[in-house]
C-alpha cells in the first residue's frame, strides 16, 4: 500500500464532463491503495497551480485525473518547480483522447490505471518547450501542432455532442474543406535553413495524437530529441488520401511528408500562426503568432507507468 503523500486532481469536465463521475466511482479503488488527497479544478489552468502548489507543500505525487489537457496543465505546474523537489507524476485516462496515457502504456481501464497510478514504476520522460515571438514559453509533453493540425483542434471544440476519436476525425473532415492554408515557413534546425509552404507541422514527444492519429510512430518519450513532422501544400484530395495513412501511421511514405529529428528547432512564417501545445490552444484565431522556437529537456519529468 502506498505510503506516499498523493494529491490527485480531477479535471470535472473532461470528456464533456463524464469524468466527475468517473472519478467518484473510483474513490474506494484509491482509498483500497492508502488514498490521496483530492481536489477538482474550476477555471482553465487551475490545475497549473494545484499541481505547483503541491509540490510546495511537499507531495511525492500528482495524479492527473482527467484528459490529455488536464495532463498538460499539470505538466506545466509541475516544471515550475525546481527538479529535486517536483513531485511524480501519475495518469488516470478519464478524457477523450487520453493521448499521452496511451504514450506511457498506461490502460484504459480505470481501476487497472488507478493501480498503476500508486504501484507503478517510476520513469523518466523527456518534456518539450516552445518559445514565441511574444516571449510566452510553454511545455509539452505530447504534441505540439502548428497550422492545420492546430485549427482541426479549435473546431473539435464546437463539436461537443461527438465523443472521442470521431470528434477529431469530422474536425479534420471540416479543416480539410474550410481551412485549406499553407504558410510559407522558414525553418532552422542544427544549421541547416529551409523554407516552404507548409500545410501542417507538428512536433513530436509521443507518437499519438487526437484520439488515435500515430502522426509520428519513431517519437518515443526518453529517447532525448523531438520528432517533427510535416505536410508540404497538397491539394485537398491529395490530404483526404493522406488522411487515412496517418491513423495508420504509414503517412511518411509520401513524398509530400517529412519527418525528422531535432534538439532545438526555430520557425518563422509569413503569416500568423494557429498552434496547439497537447490539444490547449496556445496561438488561436486572431492572434499575430508568427515565431517559435522549440527544444527538447532530456529526462525532465518522472512518471509512473
């Protein structure tokens, strides 16, 4: 039984707001495993500052209960505090996505994830950051998307009588047919410079994303660099035949996907950019985003899996 100090912070909402319940119906499971002390989140980025303010309190362990966006607040609260002192982190999948549970091979049943979440064992991940030109820095332990993969998030957003993976796939239909853009973006990774129309990039820690889209099947979590993938402009048959091959993972036989490797990355474009950091929209409509830089922080995070 653990005898670790747990705080375990419930995302309400998630999954359109099942996850309350979920979570309530697993509180005899997490009290059979020495229990934890538990609180909901009530605003966007509360659980940034309870998983912060729990490793000022001297908790050994956060459990995220919720989805991928969940998990990326507390990711970020908990990289706000010095590594000696930064809490584990553990993960029960209660969103619709549940990405990053997936990425760790946490199940998707509950009670088993609730006893990985206090049994398990313990590992480091690398995390990822980016910079803008406004100077706003965040981290991901994901994804990170920039242009069509960012707007197919947004418009999962409006579609909330959907659950799951078919959210992402009618947004991605809609992008596809309403958002067909390709900025020109100049690149610098390591030396080299290239510049060229891009429809979609993505940086990559885990492989999957939205829902069961293995955009970049080599990313693994420790392995100390960030893959990145890219579609060059295509036409929009040509993405609907893409499409199907990214849910398999096989896209990156096309001569109009690139995939590759980096340790720190910048990007310029030509015009403002829409970019999502682990499915939370980090650059939206209307904002003048034009340049990142991103970069991979070896080891920075301990999980339990």
């Amino acid at each position: 039984m653990s005898k670790k100090k747990v705080k375990l912070i419930v995302n309400p909402n998630a999954d359109l707001g099942r996850a309350w319940q979920a979570a309530a119906d697993l509180r005899a499971v997490v009290e059979s495993y020495g229990g934890a002390d538990w609180i909901g989140t009530v605003f966007p980025t509360h659980a940034t500052e309870l998983a912060y303010q729990a490793g000022l309190e001297g908790y050994e362990r956060v459990i995220a209960a919720g989805g991928d966006g969940t998990v990326h607040e507390i990711v970020n609260g908990l990289m706000r505090l010095p590594k000696e002192s930064r809490p584990t982190l553990g993960v029960i999948p209660l969103g619709s996505g549940n990405d990053f549970a997936h990425n760790i091979g946490v199940p998707n049943d509950r009670i088993e994830a609730v006893s990985r979440a206090f049994t398990g064992q313990e590992r480091q991940v690398d995390i990822g950051m980016i910079r803008d030109g406004l100077g706003r820095l965040e981290y991901f332990d994901n994804t990170t998307g920039i242009g069509f993969d960012a707007t197919v998030t947004i418009r999962s957003r409006k579609l909330a009588p959907l659950r799951g993976f078919l959210i992402y796939f009618v947004a991605v239909i809609q992008t596809i047919l309403l958002n067909h853009e390709a900025p020109r973006m100049r690149f610098e990774n390591q030396g080299e410079t290239w510049e060229e129309n891009m429809l979609l990039v993505i940086l990559c820690n885990g492989g999957r994303e939205g829902g069961g889209f293995f955009v970049s099947p080599q990313a693994k979590l420790d392995d100390q660099v960030l893959n990145y993938v890219a579609i060059r402009k295509v036409s929009r048959p040509m993405m609907f035949r893409i499409l199907p091959e990214v849910m398999k993972g096989t896209h990156g036989r096309f001569p109009q996907v690139t995939m590759g490797e980096f340790t720190r990355l910048s990007l310029h474009a030509d015009r403002p950019l829409t970019i999502h950091t682990d499915g939370e929209i980090f650059a939206g409509f209307g904002m003048d985003v034009r340049s990142i830089e991103a970069e991979i922080l070896p080891g920075e995070l301990t999980i339990v899996v």
